[in-house]
C-alpha cells in the first residue's frame, strides 16, 4: 500500500487514468463517426461521466504531490465512475429489459449554462435508440462493457483512496 500512496503521489499515475479516458472517449469517437453507430440519450451521459473522470485526472495530474488536488481529483474521480456505473447499469436495463413505460429522454438535458450538446454536437448530440443493441463484444453489449469499464474504475480508485492512509512510516 505504500508503493500505491507514493504511485498516487506522482504524475503518471494521473497521467495514465488521463490516457486510459482519452482511448475510451476515442473509442466512443471511432464508433460514432467511423463505425457509423449513433450514440443514444445514455450514451452521451456516459461520455459526460467519462470525461468527469478525464478532469479529475487533470486536477490530480496539476500537483499530485500537492494533498488538496490529489484528494479533489481522487473525489472527482469517484463521483464520477460511480455516476458512470450507475448510468451504464441503467442503458443496460433500457438494452435487455426493454419497456415502453421505462425509455430514456428522447434529447439529452444539459444545463441552459453549459449546453454542450449545442458546442460540440459532434460529441454530446444524440439521435440513438437506447433499447437498441448495435454492438457485440465477447458477448457483452456496448453498456455492459461500460459498467465494467466504470466499475474497474471505482474498483482502482477505491484501492488508491486506501492507500492514501498508508504513507511513509517514519523511523
């Protein structure tokens, strides 16, 4: 657990949460836009909760060694995996449990200050079905690779807040 404290400590563990989001929102980009998949209402809120953890890692990555932006980045961080979690197991019931009294929003609610779907409709517009399954993984649909993806995620920074309790011994 001290290894993961003084890893947490340094600029690539941020680096590398920075770097792991950043090919998965490509991914999501490459299946958009090349694989021609449209993305749904929850899709884009994925990739909101997604991005959430791509700021955390930027705050961590700022002054890692610095406790207030490691411990808001960690916070961030875990808000938003388990946001994500939460999101993704939710696409996963619009997926496998479909209803027409349980849909999701036809356009995605962004707040009137910050409508990201209007600044960047490239990659927050949404015109998907969310029942829709429109791709297959080892068995596993789009969403359902998102609650693993989210909860590996909870799961590394739950290991991560731990260890923040287990700094250098002193002699």
């Amino acid at each position: 657990m001290q290894y993961l404290n003084t890893f947490s400590k340094s600029r690539l563990a941020w680096l590398l949460l920075l770097l792991s989001i950043v090919i998965f929102e490509g991914c999501a980009l490459f299946f958009q836009h090349v694989m021609n998949l449209a993305p749904c209402v929850m899709c884009v809120y994925e990739r909101v909760a997604m991005m959430g953890i791509g700021f955390a890692a930027i705050v961590g990555l700022l002054a890692p060694q610095n406790a207030f932006f490691r411990w808001i980045g960690l916070a961030g961080w875990g808000y938003c995996a388990y946001r994500g979690v939460v999101l993704a197991y939710q696409h996963v019931g619009f997926q496998l449990n479909p209803s027409p009294f349980a849909t999701c929003d036809l356009f995605v609610q962004f707040p009137t200050w910050a409508p990201i779907n209007h600044w960047a409709p490239w990659m927050f517009e949404a015109y998907g079905d969310c029942a829709k399954i429109v791709w297959h993984f080892l068995t596993l649909t789009m969403p359902q690779w998102l609650v693993v993806i989210f909860a590996g995620n909870l799961i590394v920074w739950a290991v991560m807040v731990v260890a923040q309790f287990f700094g250098k011994k002193s002699a």
